[in-house]
C-alpha cells in the first residue's frame, strides 16, 4: 500500500499551539482520515497558524493552508448561512446538537452558499451567558441599563446598544484587559470555558442562564476546491463520512467538557454564583432582539435562503436534539 | 533623470516626514487620551485599540519610505567591506537592485490585498470601518516608499545627495 | 529538514555579503514557501503575513517605546544621571566607571533600545573619564557594555518582541527583566572593580563634588524614578497594558524633556517624531521579513523534527535550552539582537513548549545572550557605536575593554540560569 501516492491535507489551527483544537480536535480528525482512506490521506498540522483569525477562508480559498476553521462572524459578508446559529435566543447549551443541527440546517438551506471552498463541518460551541462584576446579579432590562458591560462584538453588542446599555465591546481575546481593570460592571458573551481560559474568574460575581441561551458562536470547517478535487471519489466520500456532524459534535463536545469543568471552578475557586434568569427578563429580552432575528432573515433571503424556513428548521432541531 | 529625482525627492520627503510625524503624535496622544479618560473620566475611546493598530500600520509605512530613501537599513557588515573594495560599483547597485526588488513585492501584495478587501467589503471588527479605508491607505504608503526608494537609487551617486543625511544614529 | 537549513544557509550568505538584513529574510521566507506551496499562495501569504503585523495592537508597544526613548534621549538627562551617579561614587577607584555603569542604568530604566543609551553615555561620560587619565579600553568597554543594560531593564524593545514571537505576556517579560537588569548593574560594576583592582592606573579615584552641583544633578533623577515606577507600576498593577504604558511613557518622557528646556518647538517635535518613525521602520521592515521566513520554517518540518529528535534522544528542556543558548551565542557575534530573537526563536518554540521550558524564564535568557551579542567580536554594535561617537578610539581597544564585562554577562547568563527565580519571581507574584 506505500506504492500509493499519498495526499496530505495542510491542516491550519488559529488557537494557539497548546490549545485542544489544535492539540486534540484536529489531529483526532487527522485519524480518522488517515484510517477511513487507507492511510492514503493524511493530514498536516504547522506548529503556527500561517493566517490571522479573520483570514482563514482567504487563505484556503488562495492555497496557503489546504483546510482551515473560520470563525463565521468573520465571514459575513461571504456567508449569511452559518450564522443562523448566531442568532439570538437560538442557542442551547447541548453544543453537539446545535452542531449537528447547523448541519442539517446547511445542507438544506445553504448548501450553495460556500464557493471557492468545500465545507467540511460546521460546528456550534458552548452559549454565551450574562456575568455580573458586583454583587448584584444581573436579572432585568433595568440591571442592565444601569451597568456599563463588555459585550462580544456582533449580536450581542447590538443588542446591548439596542436597549440603552453603554457597551464597551472588543475581541474575547482582549476581554480579560477591559473586564479585569473595573472598567466595566458585567459582561456578555463568553461562555464558562471562555472565563476560565482568559481569567476572568476573579473578576466576576455571578452569572445569568437563560433558558433559552441568549447566543453562541459557530465555526466552519472548509478545505481548498482544488484540493478536495484531487482526492479521489471513494476517498472523499471516507472523508465525508467522518467529517460533518461526526466531527463537529466531536469538536463541540470538547467546549462542553470544558464548561463543566469551568463551572466546578466558577464554585471551588472563584465563588461565581450561577442564578436562573427571571422568566419576564428572558421574555422582554427576546422581544428586544426580534430586530436581529428579522435582520437575519432579511439578508440570508436577499442572499436567495429561504430564510424563515431556515431560521424555523434550526430553532426545531435544536430543540429536537438537545438533551441538555 | 538624476536632476529631476533630485530636485522631487527632498520635496517628497519632507512631506513624508510631516505625515509619519504627525501620525506617531496622534497614537501617543490617543493612547494617552484613552487611558486619561477610562480612569479619570470612566468614558474611555470606543474603538481606540482598533485605531492604534491603523495608526500603527500607517507610521510603519510611512516611515519606511524615509528608510529607503536613503537606504539605512539594517545590514551586517561582515564581508561588506571587502566586497565593497573588490566591486566598488557592482556590490552597491546588486545590493539595492534587490532591496527595490523585495519592496516591490511588498507594495504589490499590499495593493492586491487592499484591491480584496474592497471587492469582498470586508469591515474591521469593532469600529465597523470599511477595511479598503484602512488597507487601502497602507498600501498607497507602502507604493510611495517604493517609488521613493528607487529615486534614492538613481541618486546614488549624488555626492550632494549622499551627504544630506548624517549618521542613521 | 534539509530545506530550512539549505534556507538559512543562503540567508547568513545574503546578509553577510551585505543585502539588506529585512529585505533578504522577506526574500528567502518568500522563495521557501513558494517551493512548498506554490507562488501565488506563497505571495499571498506575504501581503496578508505583512498587513496583519503591521496592524497587530501588540506591535504598537514598539514605536511607543521607541519614541519614549527619543525624548528622553533628547531631554539632556545623561549628563545629571551620570553626576549624581559621580556624587556617590566618584571617589572610589575606578569611580567614573562605577558611575557610567549606574547613570546607563538610570537611563535604561526609561529607554528602551541599548543603542541609544550607549550612544548618549559616550557623550556624556568619556570627558570625564579621559580627564582623570582612564584608559580608552576601560572606559570605552564600560559604556558599550553598560549600554546593554537598556534592552535587560524594562522598558525593552527585544522583550516586547520574544513576547510576540513566543506569545508571551509583554507585562510579564518586562517585570520579569527587572531583577536581572539589577543583578546585571552589580556584576557589571563588580567587572570595573576587578579591572582596577587588577590595573590601578587604568581607573583612578576621582575628586568629591561641590556639594550644590551633586544635589542640583541629583534633582534630576526623581522624574526618571518616578516615570520608571508609573510605567512599570501601571503594568505591575495591570493598571494598564504595555501598549498603554508605552503611551503613558512617551508623554511622561515629553513632558520631562519640555521641563528641561527641551521640545519647545515644532521643528524640535518634529524632529524627534521623524527619527522615532524611522527607528520603527527599520525594525519593522526586519520583523515583516523574519515572520515570513518563520512561515516557512513552519511548513518545513524543521520545528517538528527538533520534537522528534527531543524526543528520540530524551532531551529535558534545561539541555534544549544549553544547546539554544549556544547557538544564540555563535549567532551574536555577528547578528544584531532582533535578529537573533525572530529567527531563532520560531523554531525551536515547539521543542520548548514541549519540554515544558518556562518561557518567561527562556525569554529572559534570551535577551541576556542578545545583550552579550551587542559586544562581542566581529560585529558587536554596541562597539560599534561607541567608536562611530569617538572615532580616534581604535575598535580594538574597545573590544579588549568589553572582556570583563562578556564575564559578568556569561555569569549573570549562568545565575539565571541555575536559579530561574531571579527571573520568574516577580511575575509570578502578579497572578
Ligand atoms: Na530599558
Ligand atoms: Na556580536
């Protein structure tokens, strides 16, 4: 079988080097590759990301890296699709199933929408949670109004502004330097594992779960047109096999476990009290983020997505596949 | 040639010093501003990382014309010398032929990628700028340093020219 | 392999025959990934490798820093920290040289590049030292080697940029050079005393201050204490991060230059503006270069086969580090300190992390091996610089003088070395 000409996938990881997408998530599918071909694929991790965050797509679709993930809310003006799942009040806190429902949602919806590029996955990390800096939760449209909050740029800062909160928003990486310095008295869109990986944990109080999750985060997983054209039928269905929802309930998972892990510190160590938002807040919320939701619809429909439909199949498997 | 790239350049430069200057003012001045403000007034700069980082790109750009002009970039000096004395006239035009080279590329990707911007509309993440603004301005400066880096060249000779600038210290 | 090092081979031959440092790494990084991946990914990779660089916030402590160092280059301040260094020391043999140790030290503590604070000592401290009959080697050694102390004690611009290479908290970096950079100023002035001890007439006592010129030099020093702790305190504290305490600095660095009579006109602002811009520029255009041949040596399997070979041969990261130490020693002699950092670093960053070397110790080590690269034969820049301000000294006599002090820097290097805490106590007590 080494008499065969063997291909290998140059595999991108933005994370740093030390984090699991880059350390477990790939290499793992890297395996599964390898043993559902044959071996007559493999895959290629650099020890450095050759491209930025907001450029992994451009650099898949120009050949630098062979395969990358690109976070979608960087793409938004090459995909509406994939950010269905990045609307409000969609999110659950079972990540596998939105993952796999983002799949589902794409390949009947918006299968067309990714050009220049072959989509290989798409997966939905843990949701976005409400976190107080004082020791008042966070648990009306009044405790919010009157904070000033760190908020993710996108949907959630949007919806901040949107209802009068003064908003300090930035990149989650840069979180820890407006969060840790009381510039700000709550924050918005970081699920638990995000607060333990960026140190937030000794800067915050409590935090607010909505019953539905106010938002989350997905990711696409893409690989070179050309590329995958040199991958022989028989492969690229061994591939497909083991990509899709296999891979992203796979990469999803790893947010869940570390969820579960942040909230064992978020007791143990920092003292984080976890309260369960007041059903008439969740409500007066959702209505204040109907805008976004229609904003979505409008242009996924511009776009030629039937995007109610979308919105509605999403929402529905969602709720269909959440165990949690 | 020589006389006209001799009489245009001091004038490009010059305007180029005011532009780099100015620019590396205004990130002090920011950064400092938006510190002041978060503390003493709690109304920090919305977006004021997001601007230093432009501001950043720009001085880098426009500084680099000021270095290629006069071509006192960083060498080490090891067999140099004694090349320098072997082909007094080849070392010198290989050495800059090549730098001009590099530069071009450089201006050229830099132009392209600002040309992609514009064509995929991207925006920048917290201020909501189109990107082509920002890239767009880089990559004219990084043009200029070009062009003002291969009227140096041709001015080489130019012992006027040559003692305009003192020791890069 | 084979390629990355047939890459840095023709790189070492490109420089060394005189291109341009930043333009013949762009170039060599350019043609590597081209042969790895094709042209037209490869040139793409270069345009967007150099955009994202030229925009990352993290970069933007350099200029800053850079421009810091400018004003108080310009402020004048030299002459009053070397007479209040002089009013302690000066009647100890070799008193000039103890005080040209300290007042360097002074002015690294709010300058961020070596050259500057050698190029302003040699103005300010070789009069003295040639009117009490020091030799040339003496005194000319201890300010090309007490000019090193500028990238050790923070601010520093190597370290800002290992912490970028490495991804390592700038803050951190910088708190950690601190005890160093003190160990450095002891072991330095233990150099001066060893070298009069062994030749008296080479550093003779000096004579006591008129007490009014000691205390009016004196007054000089507050401001540079007290820029030295804001900056450093701010990013001790997490007050603010070092991008923002670069600000902080290079208003504060303005503010005491306008205070002593300087920047008080456009021409005068411009001026210092223009150079600092130009400063950034030269590196930039180094730092755009090694990152695209750093892209390249990440395709070329090269980081990952010193794994294996980590690996294979159960090396601890105490041996990685020795051998790393050592390369960077060979590469000093002839490259200056950025260089050394950004080519070196990227390719043995996974053996490290793999070895679990604590990178805010190795940064630490690393900037100290840069420190010894700027005085150590053939190309020292330091000595270099010094001579281009005294010309009538002949580089030889400067080199025969910077001895002692490559001592103290191999025993400061071993210091930290066996006793990591001297670099990592500091910052450890932030978390
Ligand atoms: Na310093
Ligand atoms: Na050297």
């Amino acid at each position: 079988t080494h008499a065969q000409a063997k291909t290998r996938i140059l595999t991108n990881c933005f994370w740093p080097p030390q984090h699991y997408m880059c350390t477990q998530v790939l290499p793992t599918w890297g395996e599964w590759v390898e043993e559902a071909t044959d071996g007559r694929v493999s895959i290629q991790i650099p020890p450095k990301s050759l491209a930025s965050p907001p450029e992994q797509w451009g650099s898949v679709e120009k050949g630098i890296a062979d395969a990358a993930v690109q976070f979608n809310g960087f793409v938004a003006n090459r995909v509406t699709g994939p950010l269905v799942a990045m609307n409000p009040f969609v999110a659950s806190a079972d990540a596998p199933a939105m993952s796999e429902a983002l799949w589902d949602t794409y390949q009947k919806f918006f299968a067309d929408e990714y050009k220049g590029v072959h989509a290989l996955s798409m997966w939905v990390i843990t949701p976005a949670e409400v976190y107080s800096q004082n020791d008042t939760p966070i648990n009306s449209i009044d405790d919010l109004k009157s904070r000033k909050i760190w908020a993710l740029p996108g949907t959630v800062a949007n919806l901040m502004k949107k209802i009068g909160v003064g908003v300090v928003a930035g990149p989650a990486v840069q979180a820890n330097e407006v969060i840790s310095r009381g510039v700000v008295d709550g924050h918005i869109g970081l699920s638990p594992v995000s607060i333990a990986a960026f140190q937030l944990g000794p800067y915050t109080k409590s935090m607010t779960q909505f019953k539905t999750r106010i938002y989350s985060t997905s990711f696409s997983f893409v690989i070179n047109e050309k590329k995958w054209a040199e991958i022989s039928p028989e492969d690229q269905a061994a591939i497909t096999a083991v990509s899709g929802p296999k891979f992203g309930r796979m990469a999803a998972q790893f947010w869940v476990n570390g969820d579960k892990a942040a909230l064992a510190k978020f007791k143990s160590e920092w003292d984080i009290k976890v309260y369960d938002a007041d059903p008439a807040f969740e409500a007066a919320l959702t209505e204040a983020s109907k805008f976004l939701t229609a904003g979505w619809i409008k242009r996924a429909t511009d776009k030629g997505i039937d995007g109610q439909a979308a919105y509605d199949f999403y929402v529905d498997r969602v709720s269909a596949l959440s165990k949690l | 040639m020589q006389s006209v790239a001799r009489a245009v350049l001091p004038r490009i430069l010059s305007v180029l010093e005011a532009i780099s200057a100015i620019l590396l003012f205004v990130m002090m001045a920011l950064t400092f501003v938006d510190v002041i403000g978060r503390y003493v007034f709690t109304a920090p700069i919305f977006g004021a990382a997001e601007m230093i980082q432009f501001l950043l790109a720009m001085t880098i750009f426009g500084g680099l014309s000021l270095i290629n002009a006069h071509d006192s970039h960083i060498t080490v000096e090891l067999f140099e010398p004694w090349l320098k004395k072997r082909f007094p006239r080849l070392q010198p035009i290989l050495v800059q032929s090549f730098s001009v080279a590099v530069m071009a590329i450089i201006a050229w990707q830099l132009t392209v990628f600002a040309i992609e911007a514009h064509e995929i509309g991207s925006f920048t993440v917290v201020l909501e700028w189109p990107l082509v603004v920002v890239v767009g301005t880089v990559a004219g400066l990084s043009v200029v340093s070009l062009i003002v880096q291969i009227l140096g060249l041709m001015l080489q000779d130019d012992p006027e020219w040559r003692g305009d600038h003192g020791d890069p210290l | 392999m084979t390629t990355a090092l047939i890459g840095f081979g023709i790189l070492l031959l490109l420089c060394f025959f005189g291109f341009r440092v930043g333009f013949a790494t762009l170039f060599v990084g350019l043609v590597g990934f081209a042969l790895q991946r094709g042209w037209s990914p490869a040139l793409s990779m270069t345009g967007q490798q150099i955009m994202d660089d030229a925009m990352s916030y993290n970069l933007s402590v350099i200029p800053l820093f850079i421009l810091m160092g400018v004003f108080i280059y310009r402020a004048d301040l030299s002459k009053d920290l070397y007479t209040a260094a002089y009013s302690g020391l000066g009647r100890f043999r070799g008193g000039l040289a103890l005080s040209t140790v300290v007042a360097c030290a002074g002015f690294s503590a709010v300058s961020g590049s070596s050259v500057a604070t050698a190029a302003t000592m040699t103005r300010v401290a070789m009069g003295p030292m040639r009117k009490y009959k020091y030799h040339d080697s003496l005194s000319s050694g201890t300010i090309a080697a007490g000019g090193t102390l500028g990238i050790m004690i923070p601010p520093s611009v190597p370290l800002v940029i290992f912490g970028i290479v490495a991804e390592q908290d700038i803050g951190k970096l910088f708190i950690a050079g601190v005890l160093p950079g003190i160990l450095l100023v002891a072991l330095f002035m233990g150099a001066v005393s060893v070298v009069v001890r062994l030749n008296p007439e080479a550093g003779p006592a000096g004579e006591p201050l008129d007490p009014a010129e000691a205390r009016r030099a004196q007054r000089a020093v507050w401001p540079v204490l007290a820029l030295f702790v804001l900056v450093l305190g701010g990013i001790y504290g997490k007050v603010f991060t070092p991008t923002e305490a670069s600000g902080i600095g290079a208003v504060g660095a303005a503010a005491i230059a306008f205070m002593r009579g300087h920047l008080r006109s456009l021409p005068e602002w411009r001026d210092a503006l223009v150079e600092a811009t130009k400063t950034t520029a030269t590196l930039f255009i180094v730092i755009f270069g090694a990152l695209v041949f750093a892209q390249f040596i990440n395709l070329s399997g090269l980081p990952y086969d010193l794994v294996d070979i980590v690996e294979d041969f159960e090396l601890t990261g105490t041996q990685i580090v020795i051998f790393v130490m050592f390369i960077a020693i060979l590469m000093g002699m002839v490259f200056e300190s950025i260089g050394i950092l950004l080519l070196l670093v990227p390719v043995f960053l996974p053996s490290l992390f793999a070895a679990g070397v604590d990178m805010i110790w190795f940064g630490i080590l690393v900037v100290l091996v840069t420190e010894l690269g700027l005085i150590t034969p053939p190309i020292g820049m330091n000595v270099f610089v010094v001579r281009s301000v005294m010309p009538d000294i002949k580089l030889g006599h400067i080199f025969k003088g910077v001895v002692a002090f490559i001592v103290a820097d191999l025993i400061a290097l071993g210091l930290v070395f066996w006793l990591p805490e001297i670099a990592t106590f500091l910052p450890k007590l932030m978390e």
